[in-house]
C-alpha cells in the first residue's frame, strides 16, 4: 500500500512537468534527424558533462513551435536545419545573437553579420534515380535539368512541397540561379517539371525511400538523405546536373530567453568547430564540414567530385522567399 | 432574476448533484474547449487590437481554398457513407448471423487493427501496394503507371480506418434491439425483408445518423491520410491548414482556414439531432422476456454478410502484416535479411517514448470514460439551462482538425495565469476532450434506446439523482462507458495530429517518433513502434474486457463483452 501511495506521488511530481533536477542538461529542438543529430550529442555529452535533452522535427514545424513558445521559451537552442528557416526565425525575433570561438573563421556564407545563426555544416542538393528504372527504360543517370523533363519520367518524380520544405525552396533558387534569376524563365522550367512529378511530399527526404524503392523514378534531394538511402541497400544513383546546383548551410541558433543559455553557447562552441564536425566521417553522416579547418570524408569528396555547387545567396533568397514560394504555389502547384 | 426562473432552473437549484455535475463540466470545457478556441479566433480576427475579417476574405478569394474547402466536404461524405455502410454490415454479422464466439473474436480483431494504429500506417501500406511498383498494382497485376494518390485512395485508407467506429456505434445498437421484436413481425406475417426494412433499420436511425456523424467529423479533421495519399491534385482543408501554419508561418490563414471546416461540422451536427431527435426509439423497457435465437437473416444471407466481412477483414490482415514484416526485415524492399534490430532500437531510444505514452493513455482513459459517460447522460436525460450548449461545444475539439487543436492549446497554455505546455497534463486533457465524444454520442444513442421509466421508478422510491444515476443508469450505460473508455485509451496510443504539438523534451509520444522515423527513412523502427502499439492496445483491450465478463453487469454484460473483442 505503502509503495502504491510512493508511486503516485512521484506520478504526480512527473505529471507536473518539473524539470528541476535537470537544471544542467540543455534543451533542444533538432532539424536533423535523430540519427545524424544523437550521436553529435552523446559526443558533446562527453566531452563536456552536459546531457541534451531534443526532440526533432521539421524546419516547419520547429519554427511553429519556437515562435508559439516565444514568450516562455522551452529550448535553449535550435539545431541544424537550412539556412532559410533560420532567416526566417530572424523576422520573429526569437534568436539570441551569439558569436562563438570559430566566428571569425567561418566563410561569410556561413555566418549571419550579428551572429543570429552561425552554419555548421553544408548540404548540397543532388538528382537521385531509382536503378533499375533507368535500366529499364535505358536512361542515363540526369546530368542535367533538362533531362529531368524526359517523357520517360512522366509521373515519376517526388521532390518536397515549398510550403513545409527547406529542401524545396532551396531546390527552386537553385533553378533561378541557373536562369540567371530571369524569373519568368525559371517558373516555365518548373511548370514543365511539374509535368513529370507524381506528389511533392512534405519533408525534404520524404521521396528518398519511395524513390529506393522503385515507387518514384527519382527526385531532388539533399546529398545527406540521398547517401543515407544508398548506405541502407536500396539501388539508386546520384548525379549532378552540369548547369550546376545549390547548396545550402545548415545552421544553428540561441534562443532569446534560453533558460541555460551559457549550456546552450557551449553547444554552439561545439557545433561550429571541428570537435563536432571532424565526427561526421566517423558516423557516417554525409554533410559537407562548414568549419574551414575540417576535411570532408573522402568518400563523400569523390561523389562531389566535378559536381558544379554554388551557394544559394542568402540575402537574395531571405528577400524574395515568400514572394516566390507564394508563386510556386499559386502558378506551378496546379499546373497539370 | 426569480421570476424569469424556467422549471429547468428550479430543477437544477433543487438538485445539488446535478448542478455540481454540471458546474464541473462548463468549468472543463471553459478551460480546454473555449479558451483555447477564443485564443485562435483572436488569431485570426483580430490585427494589432482591431477587429478584422481581411484574412477570411483573402482564404476565400483563393481558388485553392475554395477547392480544398469543397474536397474535404466531398471526402468526409464519402467516408461518412462508406463508413457507416461497412460498420453496419459487420455489426450484423456480428451480431444476426448465428457466428460463434472464436469467429466473433477473430472479426473483432481485425476490425480493431485500423483503430489500434496510428493513421498513416494504413496509407503507407497503400503505398506499398497501389504505387507505380506496387505489391498488389504492378507485382501482383503487372500494371504499369497506376498512381496511389487522389480522392479514391485517400477515402478507401480513411474508410478502412474510421469505419470500426460505425462498427462500435452500431452493434451495440443492433445488439440490443431485442429480436422479440423481430419475431413478433414474422408471427404477423411479415417477410424477412419487410422486417428487416420496417423494424430493424428504422431501429439503427439514431445509431446510424451517429456513426456517420463521427466518421464525417473524423474524416473532416484527419490530416495525416491526406497529407500521404491525397496527392497534389486533391487538396483538403485540414492539410491546406497544416502546410499554412508549419510551412508558410502564417498562424492567421490556418486559423482561418481551419476555422471554416467548424461550419460544415457544426451544420451536419445540427442536422443530425434535428432528424433523431423527433422520433422516439426505445427498445429496452424493462419488461424483456426471454431471448430467442433470431430469425431475421436468411442463412444464405448470413453466408454472404460473412463473406463479405471476411473480404474486408483480409484487406486489412494484409496491411498489417506488410508492416509486421517491415518491422522484421533490415531494410523494406532493399534487404530482406531477418533481423530484431529495429526492436531493439524501440527499446532503447524509444523507451522514453512508450513510457511518456503509457503513462498518458492510463491517465486519459478512465478520465475519457467517466467524461464521456457523464456528459452524455447530462444531455440526454437531464433538464437544465445550457443543455444544448454543452453538447454542442462538447464537440468542438472533435470536430476541429486536430493540428488547429494542437496550435491553440500551444497559445492558449504557453503563458500564466495557465502555463500547463510541457508537461503530461495537458496532453492528457486534450486526449480527453478530443476523442470522449465518441463516448457521449455512444451514452446518447444508447439512452435513447432506454426507458426513462426506469429511472423514474428509482426516483419515485426515493433515491437522490445522484443514486439514481449510479445504480441504475450507468450499468445501463456500462457499454457506452467501455466504448469512450477504449476510444481515449487507443486514440492516445495511436493520435498525432494534435498532439505533435504538445510533446516536450520532458513528455514525447510513440506517434511522434513513428512519423519522425518515417520522415529519416528509418521504416524499421516505425514498423516495430507501430507493432507494438498494435499488441499494447490488443492486450489491454482484452484485459478490459475480461474484467468486465467478470463484473457481470446486469443488463450490459454481453454487449459490452462484444464491444471489446471477445
């Protein structure tokens, strides 16, 4: 009887939400998924002693979150996630400015001027093709965008939806850069694709899997998901189209209010310097190194090898995003 | 104030328990229906301190949301119709075609999988099977470039998923039908046709026009089966609201947005009791004699109601073994290779996960239960001011998609006075008033079926209202007691769409990490959480529903024992 009354008020004490005993761990929302981010934070956990506390979700919804919490912030940092979700973030005003240790040595792509994101990592978009479709109907794996628009593909392609995806916005600056940001050219290039798409799907990696498995000819995907789908079996073939690609930072933030905030700027120390980032070759996590001083794994440097990336310029895309994603929405979503 | 006293003042003022019942309620629903719902309307309609309609104006102007507006209508008819039609025909079997105990069991089972799982699983499976690669489409059939996305595949995943609550609804229903009745209309001639026709459907109006009440209100709030299958061709308000919110950052147009789905809900349930509510449907009066073994289905007719529901019971067995063996295997499609290792990984990492998501569904349920029971018995059997209110705004977390449910309990409880955002008891609440109308509408219907002479004859012998309604109605209601039970319990096993919100670094649920399993390819571990959640609510189901065989409550005993599967 004894035990029972002990078991209820612990249940009581739980149910509360106290968080007391946990006052030194930090608390964080991650963009990555888990398993890119949990073994980073078992690293820092022991270099460091601090237990991290995540959950993960997508950019979207972390950013709801982050902003509905904004005047009792339950996270200290947000973690990982492309860079255009944290401009986003900017505009609400949840972001602490932190500049940390490797600030100054940090590209300037890399970097917000105030300090608001620092990048640590970066994520280049890659064409990834289910295997045998090609075989079957005697393709070469797309080495350009053009090719994307074969018939052949016809109701093949998934790529991510610009309304929840970091991937797709990403994806479609990468087409306006390839016009030359000649709007106009870039939107009739992405109807006619739209042609040959079967579903946008609502995260960045959601056609990975369909694509691995022959349900989809192929897509658009970050190079990280892409790996990831053919480190696990599946037959697919990554290439580059020759008119170049985009990439994206991945990035990092403090959050304005952070409860642990000197736990949370340990993270960020950790986050944008080679003590984390010399760890993705270890585990096999495929993002390019951000930190100047970090080599990229050499499996991961030979598929980028040729490969023509450029940098979605931050500024021009933080300008123009809604604008564009509205018009995506409004112009090329219908356009069947 | 005294003069303007209706009777139904002076009977609540009179009653002390029913006023304190009825106090307790609108506190509840003042705090986790209403304020959370002026939150969101405050959202949407008011900008910078003035009162504003530009956002409903822009969400209507836009062709996309007129379409999505118009689907989502089209799709939760559909499901609504389907739904109900599937239920019914396995209610009658269960309960006219002459099966024994283990057949009973076994359909019962498997008409419980689609509840027991979380949404997406079956859409997934659909994937699997109807995509351009498919099992059944292209390995099976050798088609070629069939797609799995639209309307028919959207209504077929959300049928097969909500029609076991038509099912609950309705067997019930049938089940207490007492077939005295039936076999007084054949002693006076009657064809088993005409019968069933004049006496036997008749009977199943409430219980229909309930069924398809919560299956039109489930398919009108779901979002994750239209997120997978619905495509891009077929857009639904629900999911239009979601990608508004977490996509654009637009917190006013999905307010809006799903503001406009509370009008088709709050219409289809006005429509609903103005139908039931004038006719009167009382079968259990007290004076039952002995039950005789019913006649009404031919035995040829029982062969094919059996088959049928056997056909359907095979779809969904298939489903679910697909995901069985993705659970096993190292990796779908690719490697098929035997292997524990997602378990193991369930059991590990995931172990937070499944006991933050015990933990809440033990909590939730009896509450769930006891709520749904009470106040369905308050608005169908007691007389007070505010009556329809309540049952009205006792629905609207139901009726609400679940991601707007989820976004108002993150405004509303984030700040004092009522900082309740991440801890457990606010997932618990919101389990409770989400999916205990199911509960109520189960208490209701039932009610309707029983004599209010029987708890008048209480009443005139002295007992208080209080006693009246422990003694006498609620073993009579005990059925509908276990239906909202179980419902609250599976749903906070099994819902996302609400709670993908209210999950904290501290409290994090099972669904939460099966989504996010599927979302980084990891369909091992999705598989083997969704599995377990599977012969979690298998085996708790069962343990209710052996207690209960054991109470042996008087009136309700059988009925209940089928509810919860043998």
């Amino acid at each position: 009887m004894r035990s029972l009354r002990c078991a209820v008020l612990v249940m009581i004490a739980w149910l509360g939400g106290f968080a007391a005993a946990r006052a030194a761990d930090l608390n964080v929302y991650t963009i990555w998924p888990e398993n890119y981010a949990r073994p980073m934070f078992q690293e820092f956990e022991k270099q460091t002693g601090i237990k991290v506390n995540f959950l993960r979700f997508s950019s979207g919804e972390a950013l709801a979150r982050v902003i509905a919490e904004k005047n009792n912030p339950r996270i200290d940092v947000l973690f990982g996630g492309p860079v255009e979700t944290f401009a986003a973030g900017i505009k609400e005003g949840i972001f602490e400015p932190y500049k940390s240790p490797s600030f100054a040595k940090l590209a300037a792509r890399f970097k917000q001027a105030d300090g608001q994101w620092m990048a640590i990592a970066d994520d280049p978009l890659v064409f990834m093709t289910n295997g045998a479709f090609l075989k079957a109907n005697n393709l070469k794996p797309p080495a350009s965008w053009d090719d994307l628009l074969d018939p052949a593909y016809k109701n093949g392609l998934q790529m991510a939806d610009a309304r929840t995806s970091g991937t797709a916005v990403t994806r479609i600056f990468s087409v306006l850069e390839v016009f030359g940001r000649d709007e106009d050219k870039a939107f009739a290039y992405l109807k006619r694709l739209r042609q040959n798409v079967q579903v946008y799907t609502k995260s960045g990696g959601g056609g990975t899997l369909p694509t691995g498995l022959g349900q989809a000819a192929g897509g658009i995907f970050f190079i990280v998901d892409a790996l990831e789908t053919k480190a696990k079996g599946y037959d697919v073939v990554v290439s580059f189209p020759k008119e170049g690609i985009g990439t994206s930072a991945e990035a990092i933030a403090l959050i304005k209010g952070a409860k642990n905030r000197e736990a949370g700027k340990k993270l960020i120390d950790f986050a944008t310097s080679p003590a984390m980032q010399a760890k993705f070759a270890e585990y096999k996590v495929n993002f390019v190194p951000a930190h100047p001083d970090v080599k990229t794994d050499p499996a991961l440097a030979e598929v980028l090898k040729g490969a023509r990336i450029f940098p979605i310029d931050d500024e021009y895309a933080g300008a123009n995003r809604r604008r564009i994603v509205d018009r995506w929405v409004k112009e090329v979503l219908p356009a069947q | 104030m005294a003069r303007a006293r209706s009777p139904s003042w002076r009977g609540i003022a009179g009653d002390p328990a029913l006023l304190g019942a009825v106090a307790a309620i609108w506190c509840l629903l003042l705090l986790f229906v209403l304020f959370p719902l002026a939150h969101l309307l405050e959202r949407a309609f008011v900008d910078e301190g003035r009162p504003t309609l530009a956002p409903l104006l822009d969400s209507l102007a836009d062709p996309g949301h007129r379409a999505a507006f118009v689907n989502s209508l089209i799709l939760a008819a559909s499901v609504g119709v389907l739904g109900t039609a599937v239920g019914f025909l396995f209610a009658l079997a269960a309960v006219r075609a002459g099966l024994g105990r283990r057949w009973l069991t076994v359909l019962d089972a498997a008409v419980l999988l689609p509840l027991v799982s979380p949404p997406f699983t079956t859409s997934i499976s659909i994937i699997f099977s109807f995509g351009p690669r498919g099992l059944i489409s292209h390995h099976l059939l050798g088609l070629t470039g069939v797609s799995a996305y639209g309307f028919w595949s959207t209504a077929i995943a959300e049928t097969l998923t909500y029609f076991p609550i038509a099912y609950l609804t309705l067997r019930p229903i049938l089940a207490a039908i007492d077939p005295n009745l039936e076999e007084m209309a054949f002693s006076l001639g009657g064809s088993r046709w005409r019968t069933f026709r004049t006496v036997t459907l008749p009977l199943c109006v409430p219980g229909f026009a309930n069924a398809f009440l919560l299956l039109f209100a489930a398919s009108l709030a779901d979002f994750a089966t239209p997120l997978i299958l619905a495509g891009n061709a077929f857009p639904v308000l629900p999911t239009q609201a979601y990608l508004q919110i977490t996509g654009l950052f637009d917190f006013k147009g999905g307010a809006v947005l799903s503001l406009l789905l509370l009008v088709p809900a709050v219409m289809v349930f006005l429509l609903q009791r103005h139908w039931v509510g004038r006719r009167t449907y009382v079968t259990v009066t007290g004076k039952v004699g002995q039950r005789s073994r019913s006649q009404a289905i031919a035995p040829w007719m029982q062969v094919v109601l059996v088959a049928a529901c056997v056909a359907v019971a095979t779809i969904i067995v298939y489903f679910y073994a697909l995901l069985l063996v993705a659970s096993l295997v190292a990796a779908f499609g690719a490697d098929y290779s035997f292997t524990w290792r997602h378990y193991a990984v369930i059991f590990t990492e995931g172990l937070p996960a499944i006991r933050d998501t015990l933990i809440i569904a033990a909590l939730g349920m009896p509450l769930g239960g006891l709520y749904g029971v009470l106040v369905g018995y308050l608005i169908a059997r007691r007389d007070f001011p505010g009556r329809r209110a309540m049952e009205l705004v006792a629905m609207i977390n139901y009726a609400l998609p679940g991601t707007i449910v989820g976004i108002a309990y993150l405004i509303a409880f984030n700040d004092p006075p009522i900082a309740l955002t991440g801890g457990a008891l606010l997932i618990v609440a919101c389990y409770v008033f989400r999916y205990s109308p199911t509960g109520i509408r189960a208490t209701v219907a039932l009610l309707q079926q029983i004599d209010r002479s029987i708890e008048e004859a209480s009443a005139s012998l002295g007992a208080a209202s209080g006693e009246t309604f422990r003694r006498v109605t609620l073993p009579l209601i005990a059925p509908a007691f276990f239906a909202g039970l179980g419902v609250v319990f599976i749903r906070s096993m099994t819902a996302i769409s609400a709670t993908i919100f209210l999950v904290s670094i501290s409290w994090t649920l099972i669904t939460v990490r099966i989504l996010e399993n599927m979302t980084e390819m990891a369909l091992g571990p999705a598989a083997a959480f969704s599995v377990f959640v599977i012969v979690v609510v298998f085996v708790v189901v069962a343990g209710l529903s052996a207690v209960l065989a054991r109470l042996r409550t008087p009136t309700a005993g059988a009925a209940a024992r089928s509810f919860l599967g043998g």
